[in-house]
C-alpha cells in the first residue's frame, strides 16, 4: 500500500519538486552572481508557455524516442520510489539517457549531433562510478531493494564515504553542470547553441524539461540514500545541501574538454569508488 | 541416451548429402531441407529431454561399440593431423610454428595412447541440463544461419565474382562443424572430446579461407595456428592425465569430481577454451576470422567455435572455484572484457565492432565461470544464450544492410529507420539486445554483478571483479549507442528504397528478433529449465556451494513491463502520427536547402557530422598489446597457481 502511495507521490508531485529544484538553482546561480534573479516558479511558467507555442521538428521520429526518454525516466523514479530494485533502476535511468541522444540523433543537424555524442562521451565517464555505487549499497546491505537499504545501519554513509565523494562527483555531470556541461551547454556558449536540444521546441522541449525534472528528484533521492539510516529529519536537509552546493560548482568552474572530463571521473571512480568497494569486501568479510 | 545420437550423426549425413548434391538447385534445396530438419529436431529432443529432467546423465555404450568408436576415433586423430597437415602447404615465412604445433600435438597423443595404458572410460557420454540448453543453441542458432546463408551466399557470389564458387563444400563445412559442436557438447570421453574440438578447428580454418585472397588465407592461417596451441595444451592435459600424479583418467566427469588435484589439467584445457573463444591474449584470430563471408562469422560468434571455448571453461568450473588460479583465469576475461570493450569505440566497421563485443561478453562469460559459484555459473549460462541469439541476428543484420547499401561502415548506415524500416528496427532491437534493459544479456549482467558480490572466497574478489564489470560497461554503452544513433539519424539525401533483402533471409532475421526480444519471458524459463538444474546437479555431487539466491519475479515482472512500453510507445506512435509542422534543422540560420548552409564564399556546403571514435585518445593497437602482455602474465599465474 506504502509503495502504491510513494509511486503515486513520485508520479504527481516529482515534477513539482523537481521544479521546484530547478528554480532555487537559479536563484541561488542569480544571487552567486550578484542578480535578482527570476520567482522561484519560472521554470513552471517556461514550461507552460512552451506548451503554447508550436511545435516544429525535423523529423517526426524525434518525438517517439522523447517518449520513450520520458516513460524510461519515469520508471526509473518509479522503481526507486517504491522500495524496488536500485540496480534495475539505474538501468532504466540508462535506456533514458540513451532514448535521449537518439532524439538528438534523429535529426540530422550538426549540433545536435554533436551534442549527443557529448552526452554518450558523459554517460561513458559517470557510468562506472553509478554502477558502483550501487555496487556499494549491496555490500553495506546484501541488497540492491532501496526498501531495505532505507534500514541500513547508522554507519553506512561513514562506509561508503569514498563512494559519496564519487557520486557528488558525477553527480555534477548528470545534472549536466558546468565543468561538466558539455553537450547542453547551459551558459550561452556559443560552440553548441543547446547542443542536445537544439532541434527540440514547444511540446517536445517541454517534455525534456519534465524529464529533467523527474531525474532531478531521481538523484536527489540517491543522496537521500547515503544518509537515510539517520532519519529523514536529518537525511533530507544534507541531501539537499550536498545538491545545491553543485550549484556552487557550476558558478565556480570553466568548463572541461570531453577527454579531461572522460579521465578525471574515471580516475576518481577508480580512487574513490573501486578502493572504497575494496575495502567494505574486506571489512565486512 | 539414443536421443543425442540423430544430433551428432544428422548434422554429418547431412554435410556429406549436400557435398554431393549434384546441381545447385538441389543443393540448395538439401541445405534448407536438412537446416529445417535440424532445428526442428533438436527442439524435440531439447524439450523431450527437458520434460524427462534427465540431471546429469552418464552413459555407456554396448562393449563392442565402445571398441569400434575407439578405433575410429583414433583413426579420426591421425587423419585430422594428415588433413591439417596437408593443409598447410600454403604457409609462408613466420608460419612454420603451424605444422610444427601439429607435428607436436600428434606426438604428444601418440605418447599417452601408446607409452602407458590410456584409462577406460566408462561413460564416453554425458547428458546435463546445460548441455541440453547448449545443443538448443547449436541447433537452432546453426540451423537458422544455415537458412539464411542460401540467399546470402547466391548474392555474395553475385557480388565478388572473383571468388570461386565452392559453395558445396561450404554448405557441408556448415554442417560438419554443427555437428562436431554436438560432440564437444556431449562427449565424456575427454579424447573423443578432443577430436570433435579439431574438428570444429579444421571447419573454421576452411571456412575463414574461403574467399581465397591472400588476406583470407592468412588470417585462416592465424586461426589455426592459435587454435593449435590450444590444442597442443589439451593434448598435453591429455598426457598429464595418463601418466602424470593426479588423477588417472579421461572421463570429463571424472576430471570434474577430483577437484582441486585436477587442476593443472584443468588449467591446460582451459588455455584451449581460451584460444578457441579468442580471448586475450589469443584474440586476434577472431578480428581476422570477419573476411569470411557474414554467415561463417556469425556461427563463429554465434553458436559455435567461442562457445565451444566457453562450454568447456563452464564445465570445469568446480575445479577453478576459489583457487588462485581461478582467480587469474578470471582476471584474463576481465582483462579482456575491459580491453576490448574500448578498442571496439575505436571501430568503424561494423564486424570489428561485433567481433570486439563478442571477445568481451566472452571474457566477462570467462570471469563468470572461473569464479564458479552457482549464481555465477547461472550467470554464465544465460550470457552464452542470450549472447548467441543477439549476435547471431547483429551478424547476419550486417549481412543483409551491407547488401542493400553496399557498405559494412557505420557511418554508411546513417538513416537506415528510414530506408529500410523493417530491417533497422530488427538491428535495433539486435543492438538493444546487447546492452539495454530490459533485454537478456542485459539480466545476466544482473545476475553476475549479484554473483560476485554475494561470494565469499578471497577477500575482495568479488569487489574486484564488479568493478571490472561496472569499467567495462561504459564503453559498452558507448559504441552501441553511437551505432544506434546512426541508425535513427535522418539521411541527408533520401537515397532510393532498394528491393527488401529475400524472403528466407527476412524470416530467419524476423525468428531471431523474436527470440530476442522475447528474451525478458525466455529468462524465468532458462532458469528454471536449464540454469537452475545444471548447478543444483552439480551442488547434489557436492562439486559446487548449494545456491542461495534467486532473481526476484518482481525484478523479471517491471522488466517485462519495460518490454512493455518499448514496444507499446512505437506501436501507438505509428497507429496515431502526430501532425507536428516539419522544419529544417538549426544551421545558424544559413540554411539554403534541407541541411545545407551558405559557407564561406558563397558555396552551398552540406552540414554533416560523424559519431566519436576516440581514436586519437587512446589506440585498439596499443591495448591490445597492453592486452596481450597482461594476459600472458596472468595465464603463467593460472599455470603456476595450479602447479
């Protein structure tokens, strides 16, 4: 019954806070920044006024594969949210990502291409590190169910500390934020215009911003993990500060060539991520 | 027990019937008469056995068949060596080593039939579960390649008019290869073993050497030169186990039984199973082996040869679990795995990007059986079927595209959705197939990752070998999504619909995607039928830990309903377009036509874009390399951590 009313929640109110989210990301960008910045609800009146206008593609194909990024997405959440597998929804989180360069794909203008490849040549640098990840919660638990991960014990996110340091590391590459944000480009550099969405406009803009917002929540509730043997009262306010302080980051790094940003995640999952692994092998032998 | 015979001796008559069909029409015919014979026989006798839940069977012959199989078995060898030597009379140079690893191979045999009395074998064959599930995948698979391969091989020969057309000998190398696959999988007796195994060997060096260039007749050569050594490590385990302190025997089961006083046998025939499915540091043999034409690569990949290799190392597996040389045989496959894996981002080429996925699923197949625990041999078990059914499809896909457009470059195949719809979207569930939930191999990545981690040998073992998994997984992703994405990219010049690839090549492609696609309800039943029984056969004779764990329904139940919406989303999109306005891409706003763009000087120039290959960021020749020294020092590991 819990599980039915968690997904429900997800399904309903995920896009709220995932917008929500985005929203005091860019207030907090605007104060970094010395602005006023836009409401806290700006990206929800983007989206909405995205819905109004039209909405031209390239090609209609575009437009099957958002779909599927979207419904991908939306199980990954939802297979999270009701205690399932953490495994299987990394997984799905995948298939996502990878519907989503598809789309980018199908068109066949030079940005958006490159875009997608930027974003393939990311999703090859966090990959490991995330699979890892989960790797870790399955030796601290014996399990990969996010349910039973929820009753770990207090001194999880002291045993999976490397782990964490990694995982706020690529972190900042799937929210796609600068150093790291190669294939979308959200600061207005000109090289990529939008990279990955370039060709993407009304409805089907929107839908990419829903998604985004969904896997705003999807990541947050990854933090939300490390911590949750301690209780939501504290698990909840670290895991959103660790969230924003990627904001901080984004405001305080140039961006990263492709090859320095492919080897320093693969450097720190191997530092961090395969040492971390190695050592709970042992220590809970 | 006289089921399995028809699966050995069909595939046999069938060879020598179409050998001498005396046109090709009738040849032809025999092919497709004896591959629908075939697969339909081997379905009956794998769910007849499957029924009868035969657990790890073992059978004698009547007193004097044993004797006469002996015999013949002995006069195969012999004659083996004479053909092989005879075919070696091409060599050049640097491949002296071949005759002289044939020469050394024979003596070595020779030795241990004649210096001491060889051991009797009791029960020269062996039925289980897996090799049940094993023959499906050879006869199926093969059967259907077989299938495809009558209109491939007609268009090939219209294609290369160069090449001479020995399609009769190439149609019985098919079959005879199938059927030596039936033997390896259910001899128990380790010599006759060893001659279905050169069997398999000679097929791949005839079949990789049919076009008859230069470049063909050397790299067959490489094949079987590789093999060789392989086989020069088998018939020295042979050797051991006839004269040597450990156990005196030539039943595989035997060998199986005695545990860890085994295992530099063991470990000899397992360099073999590492030679014959092209792991590092063998593993050039098999990039050579994509001359060939696509249906010989695809059996290669598929059903036969590097499954035979895998086969092998899966049954040995109770020797290697929880020995340090089980530990480096595992560490090879990662090795592999992960080499391999970023030497196939560098590809262009279509076969050299399947045959570098094939060597690494192979090598984390290898990690899993070296590891041995019975969640990693289930995992295993389920890649090598999953495995073969998506490979075959990938393999014999390529063919059919490279057909139609007349290129086997990736790039080439830019808006394939849109020229062929049908066709690409068997590829794509192919390529789905491969490395995407909620696709088979894709649950058997599951299943391992949960295998490792959930064992408790060396410390730290497990974590190592996830980890390896998790590294190899992103470039996987990688290649096979670029690939993707130039499948569903729009072409730039709507190039004219060709005619649809024949009809026999449309339904062996169409069986093959179904069987893959469906593989989320295959799983369940592939455990339960197959997987399941082999390891609590093998827990019953106390040669492996009693499993504790199985895949949760619900996991098989939200990856059914993943299928679900994979197929459900495309089909209401194509009942109910929707009617969005039609544009041309972003160009900076200098469009002129579709997607082109005023360039510099006023020139109309076309807005093109290639997929990343990373080939200035790291070089396939400096891993492999990097490959084949680690792999060497790893296999003098397993060999002395077996000493």
């Amino acid at each position: 019954m819990n599980a039915w009313l968690a997904a429900l929640a997800f399904l309903l109110f995920g896009p709220l806070f995932g917008a929500l989210l985005a929203g005091i990301d860019r207030r907090l960008t605007a104060r970094m920044q010395a602005r006023q910045g836009p409401p806290l609800l700006q990206p929800i009146y983007d989206v909405l006024k995205l819905l109004e206008k039209d909405t031209l593609v390239v090609t209609l194909l575009q437009g099957l594969y958002l779909w599927l990024f979207l419904f991908f997405m939306i199980g990954a959440g939802l297979i999270l949210f009701t205690g399932g597998d953490l495994l299987l929804s990394l997984f799905a989180l995948t298939v996502s990502g990878i519907f989503l360069c598809l789309a980018a794909d199908a068109t066949n203008s030079p940005y958006s291409h490159l875009g997608a490849s930027r974003e393939l040549m990311l999703m090859m640098a966090y990959e490991p590190m995330l699979l890892i990840t989960a790797l870790g919660f399955y030796l601290t638990n014996h399990s990969f169910r996010v349910s039973e991960i929820l009753e770990a014990n207090a001194w999880q996110p002291f045993q999976l500390f490397g782990i964490l340091l990694g995982f706020l590391f690529v972190l900042t590459i799937k929210l796609r934020k600068s150093p790291f944000d190669l294939s979308t480009s959200h600061h207005g550099h000109q090289e990529l215009v939008k990279g990955l969405t370039t060709d993407f406009s009304g409805h089907h803009l929107a839908l990419v911003e829903v998604g985004h917002w969904y896997e705003n929540i999807i990541l947050l509730a990854w933090i939300y993990l490390f911590f949750a043997p301690w209780g939501p009262w504290l698990a909840l306010p670290i895991a959103l500060i660790l969230f924003f302080l990627e904001v901080l980051v984004d405001n305080t790094h140039a961006r990263l060539t492709w090859s320095n940003t492919l080897k320093a995640s693969w450097w720190v999952a191997l530092g961090f991520g395969t040492t971390n692994l190695f050592f709970l092998a042992w220590w809970l032998r | 027990m006289w089921s399995i015979a028809p699966l050995i001796l069909l595939p046999f008559v069938a060879s020598i019937a179409v050998l001498r069909a005396p046109d090709a029409h009738t040849r032809d015919r025999r092919v497709k008469g004896w591959s629908i014979t075939l697969i339909v026989i081997t379905l009956l006798v794998g769910i007849g056995s499957g029924l009868g839940s035969s657990e790890h069977a073992l059978y004698a012959l009547p007193h004097w068949l044993q004797v006469l199989l002996d015999g013949l078995f002995h006069l195969a060898g012999l004659l083996l060596a004479g053909v092989l030597l005879y075919l070696c009379r091409r060599i050049k140079g640097r491949e002296w080593y071949i005759p002289a690893l044939i020469l050394v191979q024979t003596g070595i045999l020779f030795l241990a039939e004649t210096a001491a009395p060889p051991p009797r074998v009791e029960h020269p064959f062996a039925i289980d579960p897996f090799a049940i599930l094993m023959a499906l995948i050879i006869g199926v698979v093969g059967g259907l390649i077989a299938l495809h391969a009558v209109p491939y091989m007609r268009d090939y020969h219209g294609h290369a008019p160069g090449v001479p057309d020995r399609r009769n000998g190439f149609y019985a190398m098919i079959f005879l290869f199938l059927a030596a696959m039936f033997g390896v999988v259910f001899a128990n007796q380790l010599h006759w073993l060893f001659v279905f195994w050169e069997i398999t060997t000679l097929c791949s060096f005839w079949l990789i050497a049919y076009p008859g260039t230069e470049e063909a007749t050397r790299n067959a050569y490489r094949a079987l030169g590789f093999n060789l050594i392989g086989g020069v490590a088998f018939a020295v385990a042979l050797l051991w186990l006839t004269m040597g302190p450990g156990p005196h025997t030539w039943a595989l089961d035997r060998l199986v039984g005695a545990g860890h006083l085994a295992l530099l046998p063991a470990a000899l025939i397992a360099i073999a199973g590492l030679a014959k499915s092209a792991q590092l540091p063998f593993s050039s043999w098999l990039l050579g082996a994509m001359v060939a034409p696509t249906p010989v690569s695809a059996l290669l990949h598929s059903s036969t040869m590097v499954k035979a290799g895998v086969f092998i190392l899966v049954k040995l597996a109770p020797v290697f679990h929880g020995t340090l040389a089980g530990l480096s045989l595992a560490l090879i496959g990662g090795l592999t795995f992960v080499l391999t894996s970023l030497a196939a981002v560098n590809q262009r080429n279509a076969k050299p990007v399947l045959a570098y996925s094939t060597i690494a699923n192979l090598g984390l197949i290898v990690m899993c059986a070296a590891v041995g625990t019975a969640e990693a041999l289930w995992a295993a078990i389920l890649l090598i079927l999953f495995h073969a059914l998506a490979k075959a499809l990938l393999f014999l896909g390529v063919g059919s595209i490279e057909h139609l457009i007349g290129s086997r470059d990736i790039e080439d195949m830019e808006g394939l959705v849109y020229r062929r719809p049908e066709l690409a979207a068997m590829f794509l569930i192919g390529i789905m197939g491969m490395f995407l939930a909620p696709f088979g191999m894709l649950l058997s990545k599951y299943t391992s990752l949960q295998a490792f981690l959930s064992m408790d040998l060396l410390p730290g073992e497990g974590a190592l070998l996830a980890a390896i998994l998790a590294f190899g997984s992103g470039p996987t992703l990688f290649f096979w999504s670029k690939w993707m994405g130039r499948l569903v990219a729009k072409p730039h010049r709507l190039q004219p619909i060709t005619t649809p690839p024949p009809r026999d090549e449309q339904l062996v492609l169409g069986s093959l995607t179904a069987l893959t696609a469906l593989s989320c309800a295959l799983f369940p039943l592939i455990e339960l039928g197959f997987a399941m029984p082999y390891t609590s056969g093998l827990a019953a004779l106390g040669l492996v830990p009693v499993q504790t764990m199985a895949i949760p329904w619900e996991s098989v139940g939200i990856m059914t309903l993943m299928l679900g919406g994979l197929f459900a989303l495309p089909l209401a999109f194509w009942l109910r377009p929707p009617s969005y306005l039609e544009t041309t891409p972003y160009l900076s706003g200098a469009n002129v036509g579709e997607d082109s763009y005023r360039g510099a000087m006023g020139s109309e120039r076309l807005a093109v874009s290639h997929g990343y290959y990373l080939t200035g960021f790291f070089a396939e020749r400096t891993l492999m390399r990097l490959g084949v020294l680690g792999a060497l020092v790893l296999g003098l590991g397993m060999l002395g951590g077996s000493l």
